[in-house]
C-alpha cells in the first residue's frame, strides 16, 4: 500500500506509457495493494476479457484500463469475490494524479 507521497509519485512516474492519457476511450484504475499481496499474486485474480481489458503490474499497484464503449463486458468486477480484494483498494487514474497534486501542493506550501 502507498505510505507516503514518494510512493505515490513513483506509482503515477510507473504507470505503463499512455495510461490514463485518454479518459473518454478507457477508464483507468490503480488497484493499491496492501502487504502482503504483491502485484504478481494479484494479476492472478485479474481477469481481463479480451478487447476489452488490460492489466499491467507495477510496484504495489495494478494498472487497470477497460474499454469505456464496453465496460459493461468487463471483468474487473469479478475481482471483488476473490480472497485477495481484502487487500486491495481500488482508485480511479483521476483521483490517483489529483491526490499527488493536492500532495504536490502541500508540499510547495
């Protein structure tokens, strides 16, 4: 799980090239995962539906981004019966980047 603003900034600096970058055609997600659960544990339980779905690993995240004309077909919902969604909380990329900023701000202040 994040703990301080460095990781937070290390989470969004590592997101996969493009990602989050084209809201009106993905909705994008940072799934934070909380010790123990590493992010190769976690893209177990990720599913993903192919054309619709996508899923990288990162360092205490998952980088999730679905189709938004079809994020009705996905499969990021089936992720909340598992045993693993205990240690996990998920975030929109627009909250993830807005939260750093409001840090970055504090920061400067």
């Amino acid at each position: 799980m994040v703990r301080s603003h460095q990781q937070l900034r290390a989470v969004v600096g590592e997101a996969p090239s493009g990602f989050g970058q084209q809201p009106g055609t993905y909705h994008s997600d940072v799934i934070f995962l909380k010790g123990p659960l590493t992010s190769r544990q976690a893209m177990r339980v990720v599913k993903q539906r192919d054309e619709v779905d996508q899923a990288w690993p990162g360092t205490g995240v998952v980088y999730f981004a679905r189709l938004s004309e079809r994020r009705t077909q996905s499969r990021m919902s089936s992720i909340v019966g598992t045993p693993e969604y205990q240690q996990m909380t998920i975030r929109s990329w627009a909250t993830t980047t807005k939260l750093l900023g409001l840090l970055d701000g504090r920061a400067c202040a």
